[in-house]
C-alpha cells in the first residue's frame, strides 16, 4: 500500500512539474541564458520550503513512516566535490535539457527522445557505482 501512496504522489508531482513548465527545455535554456525568473523562481521556492521542512522535522523530531528515529547528518564541507558536482551535474543539464526528476515527466509527457537521456543517466549512475571507491571525497 505504501508503494501506491508514493506512486500517486509521484504522478501528482509530475503533473505539477509539466504544468508549472518546469519540465519544459525552453524554460530550462532560458534560465540558463539568464532570460527569466520563472525557473529560479521555482527552484527558489523549493529551496526555502526545504529548509523551512527539515527545521520542522528537527524541531518538532517527527518520525518517519515506520517509525524509526530520522537521522539527518551534515554532509562534509568541501568546497572541490561541491563545484566540481555541480559543473558535471549543471553540464548534464544544460545539455539534456532536463535534470532527473523533470526526465521522467517528459517520458511520461510522451517526449520518446528523453528515453536517450534516461538511458545515459542510468549508465552514469551504474559506472560511478562502480568507481566511487577509487574517487576522492
């Protein structure tokens, strides 16, 4: 039952991403040619709502689902991981036109051709699987 609960929010989600265009390659090209705030407006926003989430998770010390205890540790600072993650990352979707989440509404929007870029980022994923040991973090 659990499985069907995420499903649905999943779809939900990925109706308001395709509405809100936030899964649209224009917006995306036009954020990265600095030609809008729509994107950033967007991306700010859930920034915010993040953080004012995990506040409340802290704070209020909600459980999760099964009723464990939420462990939310900070990551380790460094300033070489996070800008060279976030060049390979923003380079991925620069070229994509998408970053993970919105690829998966597009398939589902019916853009086939997305189907490519899936396929690499499954690939990507499965070769950094394979040589994280041997990466410095």
């Amino acid at each position: 039952m659990r499985y069907i609960t995420y499903l649905v929010i999943g779809i939900f989600f990925g109706i308001i991403m395709f509405k809100s265009e936030a899964a649209s390659w224009f917006r995306i090209y036009e954020m990265f040619q600095f030609g809008s705030f729509h994107m950033y407006g967007i991306i700010g926003s859930a920034l915010v709502l993040g953080i004012i989430g995990v506040q409340i998770i802290k704070r209020k010390n909600i459980k999760p689902i099964d009723g464990s205890k939420m462990s939310l540790h900070p990551k380790e600072k460094s300033v070489t991981r996070y800008l060279l993650g976030g060049i390979i990352f923003g380079l991925g979707w620069a070229l994509a036109g998408a970053c993970p989440g919105p690829m998966y509404v597009l398939a589902g929007a019916g853009y086939l051709s997305i189907l490519i870029v899936i396929f690499g980022a499954l690939v990507g994923t499965f070769l950094y699987g394979l040589v994280k040991d041997r990466l410095p973090h």
